[in-house]
C-alpha cells in the first residue's frame, strides 16, 4: 500500500480548466499542456482530454508511446535526436526543432512513412537553452524548411527561465515577435502557432506585457501546482495541492539526537552537520532518496520535520507527537520530488 502518492484528479481537472481561461483571457488561444512530470501516466493524461485540450506534450518518446491510442496529437518537446528520427516520426505529431539537419531527416522518414509532420522552429532569447540565438541569421533554414514536402512549418517557439534563467518580459518576447514579422513578409505566409514558453510566461498574466501576436504556451507546472514558475507564486482560484505522498513508520523510537561514536561520512558521501538536541523521539519512514531528493518534499503536520535519510530510509524528528509504530504520514512535494516520484517503481499511485 505504501509509500503512494495521492492524485486528486478532480482537482487537476479544474486547474486545466481554470488554466485555459485565464490563458484565453490573456490572449493566449492554444494552451498546449506539458504532462512530462507524470511519466506517461494514462489516467493523468485523460483529465487533461476530459478538459478539453487537444494535444499532449512530453519530453520523452517512450511517454508519448504510452498515448499512442489517445484521440489527441502528441507533441515532443525535447529536440529529436537524429538516432531516433523514425520513433518521433511514429509516436508524435508534432515536434520542436533548432537544427535544420535534424528537420530534413524528418521529413525523409515522414516520406517514408507516408505522414506529414509538424514542426515548430525554436529560437533562443536569451536563456542560453534550445533555439537559434535570436541575434543570429535563421532565415536560410526558414527556406529549406518551407521547401520540405513533409513537414508543415506550423510556427516559432521560445523557452525561457530554464538554463539561464532569463525572466520573460515585453522586452524579451518582442524579439521573438520581430522574427515571425521577418519570416512573414520574408516568405509571404502567415505562422500559425506564436509559442512564448512556459510556465514561466504565466507570470506575465494580467500584466499587459505579452505581444499580441504570441498565442500560445507550452504549460505543466502551472497546471499541476497552480502557480507561476518566474517568482514561485501562487494563481488565486488554483489549486495547489493536487498531490501528495505518503509514507509508513516502520520504526518509533526515542534515542539521542547526537551520534554516539567516532564520525566520518554517511551513505552518500556526504559530511553531515548535526546538532545535539538531546533526547529526540525519531520515526524511521520507509521510503529513501532512491524514489525522491528527500529536501523536495515537506511533510504536512508542522510539529515535525525530515532530519536526514539514506536511499530506503528517512528519519523524522517527531517531538512532541504521538505518532507510533505503523502510522503514516503525509508530505507535500514540489515538481521536482513530483517527478522523481513518478519515475520510482516503488511508489504507487492512489487516484482520487
Ligand atoms: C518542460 C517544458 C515546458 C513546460 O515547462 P513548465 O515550466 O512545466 O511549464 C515547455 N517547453 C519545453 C520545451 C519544455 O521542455
């Protein structure tokens, strides 16, 4: 039964949906969610159709593999690799793309398996991750695009806050918008899809500063923990608390809180700062930093708290509580321990 991680489905179902109309509301016409962090889980992904969205988007072919018989149109996000052009070609429908090479070799297997593949070409503002450099010349690779038979050029996208943790602005957005003007009048075709980022970019909501002509955004974390992800805060009307882990005692003792003994290192190498608390009534939970980064996750009764863990265990300082032997207790986690704790074999997964 444990350790498991709690999905409140009906809850995720409103975040999709209050998402959509506030991105509406902001000029955002094609919210395209981003679902990476629940490694390819199907009940997850059905919410988002239930919703109402009409593509999916992940970062993992084998993900999108999982969807295969979802009526929705699977976006990769990650660039494709040129050792796995004939998998994207087969499991998504669309794909992000910067290298001109790489969008050929697309089309060649699109040929082959008789498909047309969308693409949307990434330019980089700034924050130094994927994308030609906005500053640098695109507009050759504009050109052989349009000419490939098999792909359809469907836009131009952006990523920021990500490496370099450029924050998006007017500022910042406007140079992605001077080059789909370039690539229009250059070319005398109109880009359909104007992606300006992620989560990040929702920060912008309400402030007047997103370019008209951006229309879209690649959103997950926004969804699935209601807040932006430029400053961390919170969106009103959100819910952020969609999942939750718990985890069983499997052992309840009181014990010194000072290592009694010669000290070196732990089980991960690391020298650890500890203090001399005294006596301490210390709960031993079964799970470890095998299934998540035990800093990613908070547990939700504020009397007690994670004073370290190895790759099965983590001990808690429960003072003052009377949790015993065989209790279970409850964390919050962030996006991270999220998807470390979809990625654990050993953690299962409980819908509500
Ligand atoms: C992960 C990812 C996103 C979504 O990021 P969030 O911060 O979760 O909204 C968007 N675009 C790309 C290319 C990504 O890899």
């Amino acid at each position: 039964m444990y350790p498991r991680i709690n999905i409140n489905l009906k809850k995720l179902k409103e975040n999709c949906i209050l998402m959509k109309d506030l991105a509406k509301n902001n000029g955002i016409d094609f919210i395209m969610p981003v679902v990476k962090v629940v490694a390819g889980d199907i009940k997850v992904a059905n919410v988002f159709i239930e919703a109402g969205f009409d593509i999916l988007c992940d970062s993992r072919l084998k993900n999108l593999k999982l969807y295969s018989s979802l009526p929705v149109k699977k976006l990769l996000l990650r660039l494709p690799a040129l050792s796995q052009i004939k998998d994207v070609i087969t499991y998504s429908d669309m794909s992000l793309n910067s290298e001109i090479k790489t969008v050929i070799a697309l089309d060649i297997e699109a040929k082959r398996q008789n498909k047309k593949h969308e693409i949307i070409f990434m330019f980089d503002l700034g924050d130094l991750r994927e994308g030609i450099f906005y500053k640098d010349e695109y507009l050759e690779d504009i050109k052989q695009i349009i000419k490939l038979e098999n792909i359809v050029f469907k836009g131009i996208g952006t990523n920021l806050t990500c490496y370099g943790g450029v924050v998006p602005s007017k500022k910042i957005l406007q140079r992605l918008v001077e080059i789909k003007k370039n690539i229009e009048m250059t070319f005398d075709m109109k880009l359909e899809i104007i992606s300006g980022g992620n989560s990040s970019s929702v920060f912008l909501f309400g402030k007047d500063e997103i370019p008209s002509e951006i229309n879209s955004l690649r959103i997950g974390e926004a969804i699935f923990f209601g807040k932006e992800t430029a400053y961390s805060t919170l969106i009103s009307g959100l819910n952020h608390t969609i999942f939750t882990l718990e985890a069983e005692i499997i052992e309840c003792k009181t014990k010194p809180s000072f290592p009694d003994g010669e000290m070196s290192i732990n089980s991960f190498g690391e020298k650890v700062e500890i203090e001399d608390k005294g006596l301490m009534k210390r709960a031993i939970l079964a799970i470890g930093k095998q299934d998540v980064q035990l800093n990613n996750i908070f547990p939700i009764d504020n009397r007690i708290s994670i004073i370290g863990g190895s790759s099965d265990h983590l001990i808690m300082d429960i003072t003052d509580t009377d949790y015993k032997l065989g209790d279970i207790i409850e964390f919050e986690v962030n996006y991270p321990g999220l998807l470390h704790l979809m990625n654990s074999p050993y953690i299962k997964r409980n819908y509500k």
